[in-house]
C-alpha cells in the first residue's frame, strides 16, 4: 500500500480507503489491483475535479444545520459546513455540530435502503426481498384500497416521525386527503404536556417564549431542566445563544436539573440538583416563602392574572378555597402547607437552600425564567410546566426587559410554506402517543377515555400505516416489548408500508419498504432560527443511487395507481413546487433573496433582535387581551375543568381532596417517581439528549457509537452498595423490560435516579429473552400517557440497577 500512497491525494484517499483494503489483502500488486478493480488502476485514480453542494439537515433538530458536500466522481468525499475566517463572536454561523459532519458515513452506509423490498418473514424479524418499484407500488396501493373499501378512511394512518422536515416533505398526507382522507393526530412526542397547558394559562397568541438574547438584560436566569448545547447541537440556534449568553450576560445563572447536564459542565456553582419530576414541588415550596414574606407582586397577580388568591378568582369559584394561594398555603384541596420544608422532602433541596433561593428570586429584577422540554415529559408534566410558568408571575417577571414568561426561548426564525397537505375530510383525532391503542383497540377510545377529538369515539382501528422516516412505531414509542406484540399482530394492522433511508427497529415492522432519499441528495429548502434567523437552499449533492427516490416521487406514483396523479401534481414537478412555495414565502417575507440567488449563496443568514414575550400584554393589559376565557393570564382554569369534565381518570391522575384533573398548577407525584418506588424497583429513571444522535437518528453509525457509548449514569452513592464500577456491563430492569449497557459512574446524576440517554437503537431477540443490548430506553418506558393532554411520560420511571 506504502508504494501508491504518494500518487492519491488525501481525499481520494480516504474515498478509496475500503478498496486499498481490499487490495491490501491480495497482496497490493499491481496484477492484484487489476483482479480486483480491472486493468488501468493509476488512471483511475487521478483526480477528478471537485464540485461543492450546500444542503441542510432534516432531522428534528431545530438547528437545520448547513452542510457543505465536497463531491468527487459522483460521491460524496468529505462534509463540510458554512464557516467564515471574518466572523467574530457575535455573528451568528449555522455550523454542523460532530452529527453532521458525519453524514458521509450515513449516506454511503452498506446499511442504506437502496432498493424496495417485500417482507418474507414474520413482522418484526427484519426479514426482506428485492422487488421491483412496480410490485411494490402495485402492492401498498392494492391493500390500501382494500382497507379503505373494507373499513373506511378511518383506518388508515401517518404515525409521528420527525425526519420529514422540509417544504416537500409531507406528500402523503396530500395522497391521502386525495382518496378519501385518513385518522388525524395531534401531539407531539416532544411536547405534548407543555403545548396543551401553555393556551390554557396565556392562549395561544402570545404564549411564546423570550429569546434568550433578553436574558442578557437579566439579573437572575433560572433555567428548568434544558440543556441547549445537547438538546440543539450545532447551528445557530439555542446553542449558539446559550454559549452567547453565558459570555455576556452579568446575571446569576442557576440551572435546576436532576443531571449536570453539559450545558453547565465546568460551572458546578450553576447547578442545582433536584429529583427528577418534582419541579411544581420546588416552585410550591419557594411560593410559600414568597408569600409567608409579602414578595409577590400583588398589583400585577391583580391586574393581569386570575386565580391567585380570593381576590382575583372567578366569581363562581370564590370562597372554595381553590386558588393558588389557598393550595400553597394549606387551606386548598389537600389541606397540605406547601413549606419549603415539605418541598425539601420531596425535591432533595436543602430547606435553607429553597429559602435562599426564594430570597433571590423575590428581590433581584430583571427575572428571567425558562423551561426545557424535559420536565413536562412525564406523568405530571402538564403541572410542572403550569407551576414553572406561574414562578415569575408570583414577582410580576413578565412582558419586561430581562424577563420570560417561564415557557422554553422563543425564535427569530424564517417561516418557508409547505405542499398543501389538502383538505381531509375525516374527521377523527386521536393523541399521537396512542396510536397502538388505536391499532390495538381502537373501538374502545373515546374522548372520555383517550383524548380522541373530532368523534366521540373511534369506529375502527388502525388497519393500515405509512410510517415514513420515522422511528416510532417501536424505538422512539414506549413499552418497546408491547409495541412489538401489538405491531406484530398481522390481525389487527394489516399492513405497513416503511418509508426510510436504513434499516431502524421501526422498518422491520413494515410489509412493503420503499428507498428514500436524504434532503441534501435532492432539491430542497428550509428555514429555522434562535436569536437570529436564516435559510438553507440546498442542490442534490450527487445524482440518485440504485433505485432510491424522493418521497414526491413515491406519492405521485402511488397516486397515479389510485387515478388522482392530476390533482395530486397539479401538473407540476417536484422543483416546479418548491420554486412555487419559495414564490409565496417571499409574497410574506419580503426580505428573502430571489430563488436563484438563494439557491447559488446555499445559506442566508439574518440576524435577529431580542423578543420579551408578552410585552404588549404588559403595556396594555385590555388592548392586547389575552385569548383566554378571561384575557387575562389564567393560574386557575375554569376551562380545564370543564373541558374534563366526565373523564374516566385512575386515582392517581388528581391530587387528595380532588377527584378531577387539577385546575391549578399543583404538585402531583409520578406514578413511577421518587415517591412511588418499590423494593423490587428502588431507583428513579430518567431519560436524556445525548451529543451523539439526535433522538434516534445518527443511532447506527459506528463511528458515533465508538465516541458516543450508551451509558447509565449512576451515582457512586447507589453504585458501590451494588458492586459496580466505572465501565462495568450492567443490566437496568423494571416490569417492562430489560437492557443491557455500560455503567458510567458518576456524581452529576443526583442519588436515586439512573440517567439513561434515548434514542440508543434496540437491539434483543424478541423470539427470545427480549433483553436489550442496544440499550434503549424506551424498552423500559410505559405506554400509560399522561392524564391531561394523553402526552408521552417517557421520563417518569423506576428500576433497578444490577451487575450484568
């Protein structure tokens, strides 16, 4: 190999490093070379010249992030991202972070799809043949229509993915609503407790967040359970805008999280360890002392809020003790006094701690207060949420300078317009996360049991799915063990046509698997945006391999078979709509470049001001009304309760003295928390972003897993009565399932709490003991959702924790 090293240039070297290899170990002969690639080797291996493509990332991460594909001979050789040698600390550079600088090995994986394929074994098992695009059209179009006729348009569904991010990207909801329509979701599995409670406290017209750029303005920030530089590797967004703030703001900043996560890492005084899922604990114990102490703003509580004390409580529901104020301090449903002693049993925070830090927020203005995602990803998540957002309306930090209105940062971002998915004319809705109910027993869901929406209860069950670039029928749902069970039921789904670029754990439930192309190997746009806003227009960075297509190539197909490819394509090519939907995007934002001009530039930036969320609320309570029942910021829903009214609830969904949903932000314990463990499962466990996937894509590349292993992060004080030990195989357990990873011993997880990151591709024989060894969380989460917005609680669990 020593010999033809100097003749390669180090990109064609590392393209070719698979076939020297190969050659290597013929010997590395000429003659070897030519029985290996044919006669001619030294010509071949001069250089082409290069071409330089922009595209983005897709994946759901809001960071979108730019990628510049070096392409030589047809093949990507190396990805680069947008940077510039001018640009200082206060220029914003959407930079891929580790994830997409990797994409080479992605997109050039002996694992992609590259050809449609029927499945040959049982469901589940991974079992597949090659056919043709024709068969495999033929065949999802068949079944399709045999279900519709069979049992209607109800039975057919698009389950949740979030690899689909871009202005051509939904094209089968378009097909779909073209033939009659399909079952409706809403949710999310990101959000769904924080988007349902949000409207209900501010309405849904100025509930968005501060940027975090206000912040700098900030004299104390508390930020609830986000870590931005994992959450939102990479781009221009939150992690950009967190490293920013963290430079220039004078502000304290305390970051209150179960983890020292990596957003804090090397500043320990940031950190304010609490236990998983009792956040609304903490806020309740720091209102007692803000209270006890005459710190709240009674004026603003007053003025712009309704349901704080007596005073300002709907008239109906006076003198019933159901305030806030009466729940904090004893006199409301369970007639508990919210102390910070009480709060301190429940949080693991120090009493004197709470107080301190009630002290703190009660006397320093500005007060900016923010909130991850992953502390309203649990069983009471709709509360904690509710609690987080009430904190700074207690001291009136709102719709001022330097404050947030406790809800996640908001974004200066560049809104582009998609494909019209059309009108759909069913009308039925069920929460995202329930959808294998809803093939398992759908008939059963009502809108009494199961939040379905439209319809008071389903006609039928989910017959037919097309899962596309999406993992969650098994690996990014819950229960993955029951999941399993209920997908591989021939008898209940009937069939399943798998959209994706690799083989994830979800494809291998899929009857028919079509070849998909990534965003940046065709034509495409996006926008996104943090502190600062911009777009990336992208060209395919090579031509189309084997048979792989787009997925507007794929739905014009199918809607070709099903006699609607006129109105599905209203004439027009894939670039013709993208071309088309940039035209109206600019009707609205009149700052975008021409198409050419962005195409030919691949990202345009534009730098963004600071938002204060709710400022106009602040400065004209009456005129900038609110769109909640009153107008006014809602910490008692009267709307809540009457929305739930008649739901089937277990026990544990309310709180003492209260046999209905909650309409304040209380503290309601997890039914798999820190208070409700067993002897058999005496650990709570959490789940986390990790740097080395976004969810669970990025999952099966090796060289990702090698720098990035799957872990349980386990406190010394919980891992040496155990036995184990930096490094050690352990296996975590719980009544759903078994996984099996590596032991990462170490105090940034709080005593009784084991950390597992998500999105690790599952890996167990499912004909056989079913233990996880890819580590995936989800094989140990319940299937149970949360009692208000029937979200995703995939962070609410207990375990155990042994030597494997």
């Amino acid at each position: 190999m020593s010999d033809i090293m100097p003749s390669l240039s180090r990109r064609t070297f590392v393209k070719t490093t698979g076939a020297l290899g190969a050659l290597a170990a013929v010997g590395g002969s000429v003659a070897a070379a030519d029985s290996l690639f044919g006669a001619g080797v030294p010509e071949a291996h001069a250089a082409s010249e290069e071409k330089i493509t922009w595209g983005h990332c897709a994946i759901n991460c809001p960071g979108r992030c730019s990628l510049k594909f070096h392409v030589q001979d047809d093949e990507v050789v190396w990805v680069d991202t947008y940077t510039s040698k001018d640009a200082g600390f206060d220029d914003p550079q959407p930079r891929a972070c580790l994830r997409g600088r990797s994409y080479r090995r992605w997109l050039a994986s002996p694992d992609r799809i590259n050809y449609p394929m029927k499945r040959v074994g049982k469901r589940g098992e991974g079992k597949y043949e090659q056919i043709s695009w024709d068969e495999a059209i033929d065949l999802a179009t068949t079944k399709l229509k045999e279900v519709i006729d069979q049992y209607g348009n109800e039975a057919v569904y698009i389950p949740y993915a979030t690899g689909v991010s871009a202005s051509t990207a939904r094209p089968f909801n378009r097909l779909l609503s073209l033939v009659g329509g399909y079952l409706n979701f809403y949710n999310s599995y990101s959000t769904a407790q924080i988007s349902c409670i949000t409207p209900y406290m501010y309405g849904s017209k100025q509930s968005s967040g501060s940027t975090l750029s206000a912040a700098e303005d900030a004299e104390l920030i508390l930020i609830f359970g986000s870590s931005p530089i994992e959450t939102r590797q990479g781009g221009a967004v939150s992690h950009y805008d967190w490293a920013h703030l963290r430079e220039k703001t004078k502000g304290k900043i305390y970051v209150i999280d179960y983890r020292m996560n990596d957003s804090i890492l090397g500043h320990s005084e940031q950190w304010l360890p609490i236990n998983p899922g009792t956040d609304a604990a903490l806020v309740a114990g720091i209102a007692h002392y803000l209270i006890k102490h005459d710190m709240v703003d009674l004026d603003f509580l007053h003025t712009y809020c309704v349901g704080y004390d007596e005073e300002s409580m709907p008239e109906a529901y006076r003198g019933k003790n159901m305030s806030y104020r009466a729940y904090i301090m004893g006199e409301g449903y369970d007639k508990v006094e919210k102390t910070p002693e009480w709060a301190a049993k429940i949080t693991g925070i120090p009493a004197e701690r709470i107080e301190s830090l009630a002290e703190e927020i009660g006397t320093t203005k500005p007060l900016y207060v923010n909130q991850g995602w992953g502390p309203q990803r649990r069983s009471n998540g709709e509360w904690t949420a509710w609690a987080i957002m009430a904190l700074p309306c207690l001291v009136g930090q709102i719709g001022l300078p330097g404050t947030n209105n406790g809800t996640r940062e908001g974004s200066n971002s560049i809104s582009l317009e998609s494909m019209p998915k059309g009108t759909n004319p069913v009308k039925a809705s069920i929460p995202c996360f329930l959808f294998t109910d809803a093939i398992d027993h759908g008939p059963e869901m009502t809108s009494k049991n199961a939040g379905v929406k439209g319809v008071d209860k389903l006609s039928v069950g989910i017959k037919y799915m097309i899962n596309y670039a999406g993992n969650c029928l098994t690996n990014q749902h819950s229960e993955i063990n029951k999941a399993h069970d209920v997908l591989a039921d021939e008898s209940k789904c009937e069939f399943i046509l798998g959209i994706d670029t690799v083989m994830c754990d979800s494809m291998k439930y899929s009857d028919v698997i079509l070849p998909d192309l990534f965003r940046f190997e065709q034509l495409s746009q996006i926008g996104t945006g943090g502190d600062n806003a911009y777009m990336i227009s992208g060209q395919p960075c090579t031509t189309p391999k084997f048979e792989r297509k787009t997925a507007y190539e794929m739905a014009s197909l199918m809607a070709e078979k099903l006699g609607v490819a006129d109105e599905f394509t209203e004439g027009k090519t894939e670039e013709e709509w993208i071309k088309e939907l940039y035209e109206k995007s600019r009707e609205k934002d009149e700052k975008l470049p021409a198409y050419e001009e962005a195409m030919e530039q691949g990202v345009y930036v534009r730098p963004g001001k600071a938002k204060i969320s709710m400022e106009k609320f602040r400065k004209d309570p009456v005129g900038s009304a609110l769109d909640t029942p009153s107008g006014k910021i809602e910490i008692f829903s009267e709307k809540v309760l009457k929305f739930t009214e008649g739901w089937e609830l277990a026990e544990d969904d309310t709180i003492s003295g209260l046999d209905t949903i909650p309409p304040i932000p209380v503290y309601l314990p997890e039914w798999y928390g820190v208070e409700n463990t067993t002897d058999e499962y005496p650990l709570a466990l959490s789940g986390f972003h990790y740097r080395g996937r976004t969810h669970s894509s990025w999952g099966g590349v090796e060289l990702l897993k090698e720098v990035n292993p799957q872990e349980a992060w386990i406190n010394p004080v919980d891992a040496e009565p155990r036995k184990i030990a930096q490094g050690d195989k352990v296996r975590v357990k719980n009544e759903f399932g078994e996984i099996e990873l590596l032991a990462k011993v170490t105090p940034r997880v709080v005593p009784g709490t084991v950390a597992v990151s998500q999105g690790a591709w599952h890996d167990a024989d499912m004909a056989g003991d079913r233990v996880d060894k890819g580590g995936s969380i989800n094989t140990l989460t319940t299937q149970r959702p949360s009692p208000l917005s029937k979200g995703n609680p995939q962070h609410t669990n207990i375990c155990e924790v042994v030597k494997a």
